[in-house]
C-alpha cells in the first residue's frame, strides 16, 4: 500500500491552533487516489475541506513538490468534493 503525507494546515492564522483549518495530502502523479479514496481520507480528517494537490509535470530525479510550480487540486469536504475552497487553496501553497 501507497503511503502519503497528510498535513492540517491553519489558514488566516499567524499561530498554530487558530485560523481556518484545512487537510492537505500532496498526491505524485504517479500514485493517484481515487475520488472515493479522497473522501474518505476527508472524512477521516474531519476538518471543513481536504485538498489533494499533484503535480501537472515533473522531471526525473527532481522532487516535484519543491521544484513545481503548477498542480491539480480537488476539494473534499467529509460528505462530498466541492468545486473551490478558498482557505484550503492558500493552505496548499504553504
């Protein structure tokens, strides 16, 4: 089984434990989740929105998450993907 990494991230906050929390799971283009995976990893989290991002590109024996600079991104809430989220956007980017 594929391990990824799952981050809770405060949004609008300058402290931990404060702001808008969102999950975030970097997914490599090579190792997709399916949309019923995500949910359930969403609901799992319990948090408002999870977001999934992946690399549209990327170059062998690089680390996509650090030398990419354009990615996908699904929002899941725990009951259902939505088509934007806000606070889970900015979160992926930190």
């Amino acid at each position: 089984m594929t391990e990824y990494q799952i981050f809770t991230v405060d949004a609008f906050a300058s402290k931990p434990f404060e702001g808008n929390q969102a999950g975030i799971v970097p997914v490599p283009a090579d190792k997709p989740l399916s949309a019923e995976t995500m949910l359930k990893l969403a609901a799992e989290m319990s948090i408002a929105e999870t977001a999934y991002l992946t690399p549209l590109s990327s170059n062998p024996g690089t680390e996509p998450f650090q030398t990419e600079s354009h990615f996908n991104l699904r929002w899941f809430t725990p009951a259902y993907e939505v088509k934007l989220c806000g606070h889970a956007t900015l979160a992926a980017a930190h």
